[in-house]
C-alpha cells in the first residue's frame, strides 16, 4: 500500500514581530512579512479564560498544519494571515502555540487577531 502525501491546499503568509520608533522616538509593534506557507486550517471553536470577570486570555480558536523548513519555523507570538491576491488581509490569527508533528510539519495552535 503507497502511502498518500497530505494536501495543502490553502496559502497563508507567515510574519514575525518587529519593534520601530515612530516620528517620536517611541517603540511601536509591526509585522514583516516572512513567507508564504501551504497549509490548511480548521476552525475549532473558542472561548476566553477569565479571571475576576476580565478577559486573561483567549483560548485556541483555529488549528493551522503546514510544511515548514528550519530556516523559517514559525515561533509563538507570530501571526499566519490569510492574503488575497491584491494583498489585502481577509484573516489574521496569532500564534498561541507550535507543536512539531514530524521532521516536516508543524501544527499552530492560534487565536484570531483583532
């Protein structure tokens, strides 16, 4: 029996963090982009932890498996968004947490960013 290769069939772009100074000298988060990624990703539900009736921290909303190299493994606190082909932004998740399946896929574990 041949075993089948797993298909992909969504492309999202991976970006990691970067801290600029803005006009006043102030530190400001942004995004860059890294590279885009075949995957595919399942909405799970989700939900938020709360504590004394404020919002700590949202729990997984969406599950993304994906081909990854090492030069370019994604790491928590990175973002994976989903991009037209005019490179408008339809989703954006942050990543909660990666998990290494075998030596060539990764699960993330993310949250949809607001």
């Amino acid at each position: 029996m041949r075993l089948q290769r797993k298909r992909y069939k969504k492309r999202l772009m991976m970006r990691q963090p970067v801290t600029t100074q803005d006009a006043a000298g102030q530190p400001t988060r942004g995004w860059t982009d890294v590279q885009e990624v075949a995957c595919n990703y399942r909405d799970v539900g989700g939900g938020e932890k709360l504590r004394g009736g404020a919002v700590v921290e949202p729990t997984v909303s969406t599950i993304i498996e994906m081909r990854w190299r090492y030069e370019h493994a994604p790491q928590a606190e990175w973002q994976m968004a989903l991009v037209n082909p005019y490179g408008d932004d339809l989703r954006v998740w942050n990543v909660r947490r990666v998990m290494e399946l075998n030596d060539k896929e990764l699960r993330l574990f993310c949250v949809e960013a607001e």
